[in-house]
C-alpha cells in the first residue's frame, strides 16, 4: 500500500482527522460543522498517533477522550 502523508497545508480539521482514521483503523468522533471551519498546516510525518492527536486538540484548544478504541 502506499504510504500515508500527514503533512496537512491550510486543510479542514475534519479531512485531516479522516486521514488519521483511515491510517490507523481508528474511529474519531467529532463536531464535523464546527471543525470543517478550522484549517491547520501541520507536518505529523513522525508523530505518534497519540502526538498526532494531542498536537491537533492542542492546536485547537480543544479536549479529546479515548474510550473503547474510539478517539
């Protein structure tokens, strides 16, 4: 398969958190309505998923929990 950027230039937060799902097999739930208004410019390239995670709410000002797999 071919490799997976996550180097994100001026891109919706929800296209990048789709991204990261597809990556990882992992299902984030999000307030798609309001993050689709945020863009981010990041390079994740050598981020764990947790940092990508962590690094992204950081940015935002934003929480996030991680219950039964789920982000």
């Amino acid at each position: 398969p071919k490799p997976v950027s996550f180097t994100f230039e001026d891109q919706p937060v929800g296209t990048i958190l789709r991204t990261i799902e597809r990556a990882y097999d992992v299902k984030i739930s999000y307030d798609e309505a309001r993050l689709n208004r945020c863009r981010l410019t990041a390079s994740l390239d050598e981020e764990t998923l947790p940092d990508k995670i962590r690094l992204i709410c950081q940015s935002l000002q934003a929480d996030y929990t991680l219950t039964d797999g789920q982000i």
